[in-house]
C-alpha cells in the first residue's frame, strides 16, 4: 500500500516577512536618534559648563585684583586754608622768578599739590593708590662695603589705572591696542587678532605707573605711559562698566580733587565675548551661560560727602 508523503514533508516558512524587517529597522533608527540626542544634549551642556566654569574663574581673578587696588586707594581730604596758603605762595614765586619755580618743588611738594584719589568714568577707572615696594625696588650704591646707602628706586606712591584696550577708543585704548596687535608673543598665543581688532575691544587691561617716577615737565601719568607699561590681562572681556555710589546715588563719573572724597563703594560690571552665531552651544545652551557679571567694592577710607544745604 502507498502512503503519500507530499502533506507530511510540507515544513513552516523560516526567517522573517519583510514588515517585520522594516519594523526592525525603524524601532532600531528611532533609539539610536533617542541615544545621539541624548549624549549630543549632554555634551552641549557639558560644554556649557565647562565654559561657564571658565567665565567664573576670570570674573573672580579680576574681581580679586581689582578689590585689592581699590581697597589701597590713599585720600586726605584737602585743608582749605593750605590751599590757599599753597596758591598765594606760588603765585608769589611766580611774580619773582617764574623759572625757578619748578626746581624749588621737591618730590614730597608735588605729591601734595597732585591729585589724589579716585578718577573714572564709565569706562576707565584711575586709582591712587600705596603700596608696599618690593625688595627689587632697593638698590646699594656708594661702594661694597656693608655701610652703602640704600637708595629707593620705585616708590610706594601707585597710579593704577582699568580700561578697555581699543583700537576705536581713546589715546590710551588706542595706544595699548596697538601695541599688544604688534606683540609677536601675543599673535603667536592667539591671544590677539588683526581682523577681530578692528571689530571692537580686544580685551580687559591694566597699567600700573610710579606716580613719582616723573616730574612737572613729563609727568608719569601720561597717556603713553600708560600705554607702554599696561598688561593685557582677559581677551574674553569684551565691556567694562565701572559706576561709582557716593551714599545716596550712584554716578557715572567720579573726580576726588573736584568732590573732595572718594567714592562710598565702586560698581564694576564685565561683559563676555558672546559665542559666535555659528557656535552649536548658541542654539541650545546660549541661555544657560552667563553673559555678564556684576560686584560690588566698598572704600575702607571713604567718608561721608557734605552737600553743601549741610555746610
């Protein structure tokens, strides 16, 4: 008897249909997406700390240094009666020989008769300050013998002074831009650059002159001076904003040889460079990073101002 075989050899199809390859495919496609996204997230934000972590840290460098020229500010409120004594004698000096005048003037004289205190504007900020010398500032002379006079090659008498270095700003800016554009050490540590120079500041510096280095004739305060010592010390500082509180208000300028006082407390605020528009950071984290920062320095040797309804 034959049996037939053809149902029984049939076998089950193996593998998989096709929609149930596509299906695959996509639920495979749509974690992989979910995965980038999330490490491209975390990597943005990362980044965003990082940076925002390098934003702190200058905003506390500069707020450290510029704490410690304010708090060192030297002010005496000057004597109305000296002053006149002060004027009718050079006046009288004049009237009997006008050249001999700046030769009678000792250094302790013209550190008297200069200004003292605070000088800003919005922008630029002058401290007098006193600072202890360092010991290079010492030097012997007279011989090698243990009796040689010590001579003091630099004074504890400071002038500092805070601006913006700017090739579009004024003669200091310019002067400073200019030279730290020139510096080869500077375009080599791509802390400068020639086409961004003329788009705006290049960054955050500082000048530190010895206020009895000159005389009459060439003071140590010039704008050149200035500019020839000033280090660049933030490219990433693009403003710089100083307002100054005389206890009631704040103002936007301050003269102490005019108002008689130095400022109750000093506002300084400095602006980041924003990233550029093509920066990946811009369109996810540019909210989280910190843009600017703002603090506050009072003056230990500030007194409170008369106006003149309490004089």
């Amino acid at each position: 008897m034959k049996h037939s075989t053809h149902g029984a050899c049939r076998k089950s199809p193996s593998g998989f249909t096709l929609i149930e390859v596509l299906v695959a495919v996509a639920m495979a496609l749509l974690l992989m997406t979910a995965v980038y996204s999330a490490i491209d997230m975390h990597w943005r934000y990362k980044s965003a700390g990082q940076m925002e972590l390098q934003r702190g840290q200058v905003a506390r460098a500069v707020y450290s240094q510029l704490s410690i020229d304010i708090r060192s500010v030297q002010f005496a409120a000057p004597d109305p009666e000296e002053a006149a004594e002060l004027e009718d004698d050079e006046a009288a000096t004049d009237e009997e020989d006008g050249e001999d005048l700046a030769a009678d003037i000792d250094a302790d004289d013209l550190l008297q008769t200069q200004s003292l205190g605070v000088f800003g504007t919005s922008t630029r900020l002058t401290l007098h300050v006193n600072k202890p010398v360092p010991p290079r500032s010492f030097n012997r002379v007279g011989g090698d013998d243990e009796e040689s006079d010590l001579v003091l090659m630099e004074s504890e008498q400071r002038s500092v002074t805070w601006f913006l270095a700017d090739l579009g700003g004024g003669d200091l800016e310019g002067q400073a831009a200019a030279r730290f554009v020139d510096d080869p050490a500077m375009i080599a540590a791509g802390l400068v650059d020639n086409d961004s120079a003329l788009d705006g500041p290049l960054g955050l510096a500082r000048s530190e002159v010895d206020r009895l280095a000159g005389d009459i004739d060439a003071p140590a305060e010039t704008d050149s001076a200035l500019a020839d010592v000033a280090e660049f010390l933030a490219p990433e500082i693009d403003s710089l904003v100083f307002r100054y509180f005389d206890g009631v208000d704040w103002q936007d300028e301050w003269d102490s040889e005019a108002l008689g006082a130095v400022p109750t407390a000093i506002e300084i605020t400095i602006g980041f460079v924003p990233p550029s528009p093509d920066d990946i950071l811009q369109a996810t984290a540019s909210d989280a990073i910190p843009t600017s920062y703002r603090f506050v320095v009072a003056l230990p040797v500030a007194e409170a101002m008369l106006s003149e309804e309490d004089l």
